[in-house]
C-alpha cells in the first residue's frame, strides 16, 4: 500500500469510527480519559497522568482531531484544554498542565530576535532599556516604592571559621514581615569590602544546602561579604506564611523588595565598596539575580546560574506572576539579563535544562548588546554540556574565577597550580545554626504578621 493509500485507510478507519460512536448535534464529544485510552491504542504510546488530572474534563470534536502524526495529534487534542505532554522517551508521554512560560527554542529565539529589530547601536538600546524599566517597578507592585521600615536589623552573634564569619539576620522590608539569611564575611580584611547578594533557588533544603553554604563561605574567604537569603514561603519566612503562598504571584514582589532592602541596609556601611556590588543565584535565585540587574543599578556584577533562556519565562510564579514580561510592549528574560550591560556578567548553563543552547543564541544575542559598548568581553558563558540542573562545583568554580577576575579577590591557598579550587576548608552548619528567629522560631518578633491574607492587606 502506497502513502496515499495507508492514509485513506486510516481516516476510513477513523470516520467509520466516529459515525458510529457520535454525531454533530454532541459535538462529537468525548471524556479525555476515554481519549487518552484511544490515543494509547491507536499510536502504540503510553501517556501518564493522575485521575485529578481528567477528572471532569471532556473534549468537543475529539476524534476529529486526531492525525497520522502523533505529535500533531497530541497538539489538537490537549490544546484546547490549556494542556500539553511533556515526551519522557520513545513513546512515552507525561500529561501537563498549559505551561504558559515555556516555549518551544525556536518560538523563544524568533521572539529575541523580533525584539532585537528594535535598536541597533548603544543609544537605541539605551532607549529600549529606559523603556522597559520604566515600567518594571509598576510591574512588580513597587511604584511608589513601599515606605522603609524605621527598625533594626535583627543580627545573631558571629560565629568564627577558618578565615570567614556568618552572622544570621533578619530585615524588616515591610511592617510585620521579615527576610531572613546569613551574612558570611571574610575574618580579616584590609580597606573597602565588595559584598555579593546570594538569593536562594528552589532547590530542596534552602539555603540550608551544602553547595550554598560553601559558595558563600568561599566568596567570604577569597575577601567579599556573601549575603544568603530565603526566597518568600522558603526557609524562615515558612514562620510567617505557608508553603502554599510562595506559589502566588505576590511571592515576586515580595522576593524582590527583599533583595532591595538587603541592598539598603549593606550598602549603609561604609566599609562596603559601592563600586563591588554582585549578585550570584542559580535556578529561581538565577531568575530573581537577572530582574534584580534590571531594576537596580546599584548592582554592578550579576552571575545567573542555569537559569537563563530565550523561551523559558520562570516556572514559579516568583519568577514569572508578575506582569514583568509585558513590559516595554513584550520582552523576555535574556534581553531583561542584557540590561546589565556593560557591567560584568556570567551566565552559566547546562545541557540538560532549558539552558541548554545557551551558546547556540542567546549568548550571540548578550555579546551584540556588549558590543554596542565596546565591551564584548565584559559577558561571558560558561557551558557544561554534560551537567544537569543543580550549583555543584564545576558551576561554582567559574563563579569564583569571574568575582575574582571583576572583585579583585585572593584566590592564594584556596586555587591551586592545576586551576582547581579547595573547599575542603568550609565548615558546613546544621540548618538550625542558620536560623535567626531560633530553632522553633521562638524569637520571631510579637509584631509579625501570619497569613496571606494579611500580607495582601499591606497592598490595598
């Protein structure tokens, strides 16, 4: 049988099908559990999902749909619904919600380039920068920008390391509601002192981790101050509001606010040098270090690990809930990142997350905006093919030599003559050590607000 003839076949076994079993005065309609059974059947595929998943869910038109070209098909058939498969393998499928903030590569690098057509040198960029973040702070809910809290920074007495201190904090950024972290800083020092914001990711544990308590321990023994901090619902912010709540769109306008704050109250001291001034996070924190950039010039270093992608918007609505991606008539989160320019940065991606062709496009793109400057090599990727999404150490090594490059920081006794890094002398606490408000949260302030509802009230 010729191609033409295995396709009237099939559309004959599929009329004969659906006369059969429907008709137009129903829409020849179908529950979507019944549709995935015949889809297994008919494709030889197998697609997994749970029972809330089409429970109640049904499909107009629902055979008609269906193609030679499974793919094609699966397209028809979930669309409709805000629904889509993730592909797990040969054949095998995984049902999933409509995810608004993830593209497909080529949907995400035509949209940056159709962006790009917008300026073509230094003052055209410049214009499209004023453009878009302008419109960022109304975006994120912080125009006018909340009045600043009038109390003291709550710190914990330091604890000694070899050749680095940690001192826990927490900072009122509105009334009632506090961001927690720690401040690792170098044991001795000479003149003024660069400092390097760590938001946390979505990794489990927090900023409890082992990773994120080396990074900082090492950024402080190398001669900066690392600031880790929760993300909003995270670590001790859980005293105050439930898991559940770092789900909603407000998590960004709070995650944010609390990473200027921090900003605030560091750059008061003036052993900081204002001129030093990074930022450093990986996944979630990536997202929050690369609008964080955008928003605030105070910054002057920005390092977003594997989390930077032309057509990835952030999975968390702490990343994405907020009207960001509207702003300037539509932008996405690599000409966001290309805001920094020319101030240093590194992007660091991986081969196994949505970072995965950094170098292919998005990196060209960063470089051409560094060029309207005159400063390509101000932006650099380092990309680990092999590597999956996680802060190990072959992404914390170029790390430490991008702030040692642009920080002016000692790497003697800590890089050896092989390039490689010793952490081995970075004391790893339990996470209760890193608490601020003590171990049952006993110490958390009487005046703090609980509950969502309560924080939304400080926005009416």
């Amino acid at each position: 049988m010729n191609k033409y003839g295995a396709i009237l076949s099939f559309m004959l076994i599929l009329l004969s099908e659906v006369i059969s079993a429907q008709d137009s005065d129903h829409q020849y309609r179908k529950p979507l559990k019944e549709v995935i059974e015949l889809l297994e059947k008919r494709y030889h595929i197998t697609i997994k999902y749970s029972e809330a998943q089409v429970e109640g869910k049904w499909l107009d038109y629902a055979d008609w749909r269906f193609r030679t070209d499974v793919d094609q098909t699966l397209r028809n058939v979930l669309a409709p619904l805000d629904m889509k498969v993730n592909k797990e393998g040969d054949g095998k499928y995984k049902l999933k919600e409509y995810e608004y903030y993830r593209w497909e590569v080529k949907e995400g690098w035509d949209y940056l380039d159709q962006l790009a057509t917008q300026y073509h040198d230094q003052k055209s960029w410049e214009l499209r920068k004023d453009s878009i973040k302008a419109e960022l702070y109304r975006a994120v809910r912080l125009s006018p920008m909340p009045e600043r809290p009038r109390s003291k920074p709550i710190l914990t007495p330091k604890r000694i390391f070899e050749g680095y201190t940690v001192q826990n904090f927490a900072l009122e950024i509105l009334p009632g509601v506090f961001v927690n972290g720690s401040i690792y800083a170098p044991a001795k020092y000479k003149g003024k002192i660069p400092v390097v914001l760590s938001p946390d990711g979505h990794w489990a544990d927090h900023r409890y981790r082992k990773d994120a308590q080396v990074r900082c321990a090492m950024t402080a023994k190398m001669g900066a101050i690392a600031i880790s901090y929760d993300l909003f619902a995270w670590g001790e912010s859980l005293l105050q509001f439930d898991f559940e709540d770092h789900r909603k769109s407000l998590a960004l306008t709070i995650q944010t606010l609390g990473g200027i704050r921090i900003l605030d109250y560091v750059l008061e001291n003036r052993q900081v040098d204002a001129t030093r001034v990074g930022i450093c996070g990986g996944s979630g924190g990536g997202s929050h270090t690369v609008l964080m950039t955008a928003l605030d010039d105070r910054i002057t270093l920005s390092i977003p690990v594997v989390s930077l992608s032309s057509y990835f918007y952030g999975g968390c609505p702490c990343e994405s809930g907020m009207p960001i991606h509207a702003c300037g008539g539509g932008t996405n989160n690599v000409e966001l990142a290309a805001m920094a320019a020319p101030r240093p940065q590194l992007v660091v991606s991986d081969g196994k997350d949505w970072t995965a062709h950094m170098p292919q496009h998005d990196y060209p793109y960063l470089q051409k905006i560094y060029g309207y400057y005159g400063v390509e090599a101000n932006v650099q990727n380092v990309h680990l093919p092999e590597d999956g999404h996680d802060f190990g150490y072959s992404k914390r090594k170029p790390v430490y030599d991008f702030l040692s490059e642009h920080f002016r920081l000692q790497t003697m006794g800590l890089k050896g003559a092989d390039g490689e890094y010793d952490e081995s002398g970075c004391t790893i606490e339990e996470k209760t050590a890193l608490y601020t408000f003590g171990a049952q949260g006993e110490n958390l302030p009487a005046h703090a607000i609980h509950g969502f509802k309560n924080l939304e009230k400080l926005f009416q």
